[in-house]
C-alpha cells in the first residue's frame, strides 16, 4: 500500500527546462549574435552607472574597506531605483523608459508610490541584506551588479575586473574612460549626500532625477550617451562586431517598417528575419547586415524546432499522467501513448505523403502572411496549452521540406567546433537525417510512435547526462517495478528568450528609437545616423 501511494502521488510542476537538448542551439546562436547583453541586462544606463559609482565611492573614500564598499554600492542601487521610480509617476507615464526591470524594483516601486509629501524612506530598510530582513530588496552582495551586469561588465567589455567573493573593481583602460563620461552632467555629490544621509524624501528624488535611466537622451548627459553608444556599436572586436550587426539589424527593421502597429516586436523582427520578407514586401537588407539576418533565421527555424519536440513531449507526459503504465520499454509504451486521447490530433497519412503534400502546397517563404505559413504554425503552438501534436507534426515536415536541398550543415555559419552538438540528439541536421532515413516509407501511427519515442528516450539521455554532471535530478518521467510515471507535469511549452527584449530596450534607453506602445519604435535622427554610420 505505501508504494502505491508513492507512486501516485501528484507531479511536480515544472516548466522552462530544455527536457530535450533541443533549445542548446538556440542558445548558441542567440549568444554569438548579442554577445555583452544578457536575459538580465535590460537597461544601457546600468553599464555605466556602476563603473561611474566605483570610481566616484574610490575617490570619496580611497580607504574604505570591501564591507562599506559593498553596503554603500547596495544603497546606491535602491536609491537609482527608487530615482527611476519617481520619474515614472512625476512624468505620469509608465514605467518602460523610467524604471523597468531596474534592481529591486518588485519592492521599491510600491515604496515610491505609497510615499507622501513629508514622509523619508530609510534606504538601509531595504539594502540591508540579512536574511531576517523581510524588505530586502537583493540577496546578492553586490546586488544587481553581482546578479546582472558583473558578467558581461568583466567578461564581455572588460570595463570591470573581479568577483563577488574576492572583490571588484574597474580597469583604468576602458572603466575609467566609461565613468568619467557617464558621470558628465551628473550631481555626483547630491547622489552621495543622499546615501550618507541614509534617507530621502520625495523631494530628494526629485532632485536627483538625472539619474533616471531615461535621462541618457537628454542634452545634459551627451558625453554619457555617446560613450554607451560606443561600447554596444563602435566595438571592432569580433564579439562588437556581431553585437553591432544584430543591433543595425534591428535599426534597419525598424527604418523599413516605419512605425508600423505590432503586437509583438520581437516575434515581427524574427519572422522578417526567416523570411527575409516584410509585410509590405521584401526585405532589401544592407550588405554588411545579411550574415545577421541569416543568422537570426537560423535561430527562428531552431526554435521552431525546439518547440515541435516540446509540444510532443508534453502531449506525451500528459496522457502517461496518473497511475503507472506496466509496459516493458519505451518503444511498448510510446506505440500505447499514441492511441490516447492526447494524440487524436495525429496525421492519417503516411510520411511520404505528407512530404509530397507539402512540397506541392506549402507557401513560399517569403509568404509572411499565409495562414498556412510555418510561421502560423509557430504562433499555434504557442496559443494553445496542450499544444497541438498533429500541429507539431506539419511544423516538422514543414521544416523539413524547407530547408532539404540546403547544404548538409545547418549551422555552419556559426563555425562551430567538431562534435559541439554531437551530445544533442533533435537538432537541424538530425531533423534531415530521420526524415530521410527513418521516417521515409512509415505509416502514420508508426512515424507517430517514432516520434513520440525518440522524444522520451533524448529527454533520458539528457537528464541522465545533467545529472552525471551537476548531481540536479531533472527526469520529468521515471520507471518502477509497477511500470512508467511522471514525476514531474509539463505545464507548458516554453520559448528561448533571445535577448531581443533587451536589445529594443536599450536602443530606446541609448535615444536611438522612439518609445512606442502598440507600434514598432522608430529610429530617431541619431539612430539613423548609427545605422548609416554602421552599414556605410
């Protein structure tokens, strides 16, 4: 009786895990385009807000010790955010240009808004990080620096030096350069009376409003803005190179598209991109900005990818829910889970056909537009929770189909060492090869049962090998002596997030788009002019 019990007891819930490898590309590819911005890196102005307050806190206190250093940044990041956060409300506008995704503002903004005329918000309340302190803003150390900006401060513009646990600092080569320019137009003495008086008031937020993340724009900060400009576009390093490219990329988009309404920023850019189509026509992209675009039409047919795998290895942990299934392999269960209610929604026809089928029907890639666009399919999939499976099976056929008289290596574009993705078994090249060697001549329930199995046995694969290397347990599903369980539910399918949410932030934040709510930015004059500069 007390196995049973155990066995059936609920799942855990568990969502945004790659169970498959089949994100692993993505990521790759995502990471060479924007390389120095980061999932954590929304804001321009935090890359030069903390090389700017190390060497302010230095000259101000040249013998302070690594705990006051650590204390004071802490103070320093709650007083930002709550400057940000002021902004906002004295603008009356919303929080996207002002104090979005800032440090801590979870729990500084409801402070800024509750705060009355009169009344002194205590910064040590909230930057005190012990862990009894139920107002703690960070648990970092070093707090947002630390969790965010540290990384590709030191690693990708070698502005910061460093760690957490030893300390940190700035390089005088490209730190001090950086600092000094984003200090330009700043009362740095105000910000650190404000910190030394512990306190501040509304009207103390007020007066420190430069230091609103928005300001970068603003006449008065010119130095600063262009010095930004300069490390996320002027970077000749191969790294600045690819940074820059995507980023005139996007500035190119957003030029071509001159405003137009969009629900979706990011999604529009990405299915120009694969299409090299716009919805007014297509895409007449500059030279020096085509690898760029190839290479975000390779992460958007990966991810389409990705997300085919997903949507059956949901639809397969969701009908194995619910007492174990006795069957002896995998192969025994999977050819069970395709006759469940979860795959109703399967193809009737044999793989050939639904190959020769597409090949006749499918719309042309440039086709941004049709219904019956892989791009739809994309969009399907996401709206739906189960995904469709059957779904899930035109978008691989569909990619198949696609792309099958291109060169034997999706992603050579990307020079990757020998035997990077050897380890990742549901991978562009991989989709070619079973459609052509295994799947060629299969009836519709037994490519289903292909499917559905190779799906299972690369999420044990995978799971077995992360917990070979880390010790982390991340099987969604397991056998026992009463046969196959889930041990944790799929609540959803799941995105990569490719760091284009970041990217359209920061060129508003750097002045060289405009800011939009239910339509594509726009390139300001300058924002023109980084292009032209960019291109040539």
């Amino acid at each position: 009786m007390q196995q049973t019990i155990g066995w059936v007891e609920r799942p855990l819930k568990k969502i945004g895990l790659d169970n498959l490898g089949a994100q692993q590309p993505c990521v790759m590819i995502y990471t060479r385009l924007l390389p120095g911005i980061t999932n954590v890196t929304d804001r321009a102005a935090y890359f030069g807000f903390y090389p700017w307050f190390m060497r302010a806190f230095e000259r101000r206190h040249p013998q302070a010790s690594e705990t006051q250093f650590r204390e004071t940044l802490r103070l320093a990041d709650c007083l930002m955010t709550l400057v940000a956060e002021r902004h906002a409300i004295a603008c009356g506008e919303d929080i996207a240009r002002h104090s979005a995704t800032c440090p801590g503002r979870l729990t500084l903004g409801p402070v800024v808004r509750d705060l009355q005329h009169g009344q002194t918000v205590e910064l040590g309340r909230y930057a005190d990080r012990s862990d009894s302190n139920p107002t703690r803003y960070f648990k970092n150390p070093l707090g947002g620096l630390g969790q965010y900006y540290l990384g590709p401060l030191r690693d990708e513009y070698t502005v910061l030096r460093g760690d957490p646990r030893k300390g940190v600092g700035y390089w005088l080569e490209n730190g001090a350069p950086l600092a000094d320019a984003y200090g330009a137009g700043l009362d740095g003495d105000l910000f650190f009376a404000a910190l030394d008086a512990g306190g501040v008031t509304l009207g103390d937020l007020d007066d420190l409003a430069i230091f609103c993340p928005c300001s970068l724009h603003s006449p008065a900060r010119e130095a600063a803005q262009t010095a930004l400009i300069s490390l996320f576009l002027r970077d000749r390093s191969p790294h600045g190179v690819a940074r820059g490219s995507s980023l005139a990329l996007v500035l190119d988009y957003l030029k071509q598209r001159a405003g137009a309404p969009t629900e979706d920023p990011v999604k529009d850019f990405l299915a120009s991109c694969y299409t090299g189509a716009l919805p007014e026509g297509l895409w007449t992209t500059p030279e020096r900005l085509l690898a760029a675009r190839r290479g975000w039409a390779l992460y958007a047919r990966n991810e389409m990818l990705s997300l085919a795998w997903s949507t059956l290895f949901k639809n397969a942990l969701d009908a194995l829910d619910g007492q174990p299934k006795p069957f002896a392999n995998i192969d025994a269960l999977a050819a069970w889970l395709v006759t469940t209610p979860a795959f109703q929604e399967r193809p009737t026809a044999t793989f050939d056909d639904l190959v020769a089928a597409d090949l006749a029907d499918a719309p042309a890639l440039d086709a941004i537009a049709d219904p019956d666009h892989e791009l739809a399919m994309w969009r399907t999939l996401l709206a739906a929770n189960p995904p469709s499976p059957g779904e899930a099976a035109r978008l691989l056929v569909r990619l198949y189909c696609r792309w099958r008289d291109e060169p034997s290596d999706a992603y050579r574009e990307l020079n990757l060492p020998p035997g990077t993705l050897s380890g990742y078994p549901l991978t562009l090249n991989s989709l070619r090869t079973m459609a052509t060697n295994r799947w060629a001549g299969l009836a519709a329930d037994d490519w289903f049962e292909v499917l559905v199995s190779d799906v299972l046995v690369t999420h044990q694969r995978i799971a077995i090998r992360k917990m070979g290397q880390s010790g982390e347990d991340t099987l969604m599903f397991r056998s026992g002596d009463l046969g196959f369980f889930v041990h944790r539910d799929l609540e959803q399918i799941v995105e990569t997030q490719p760091r284009l949410r970041q990217a359209f932030q920061i060129l508003r934040d750097l002045g060289l788009t405009t800011h939009e709510t239910e339509h594509l930015p726009r390139p300001t004059e300058l924002g023109h002019q980084a292009l032209q500069e960019l291109v040539g």
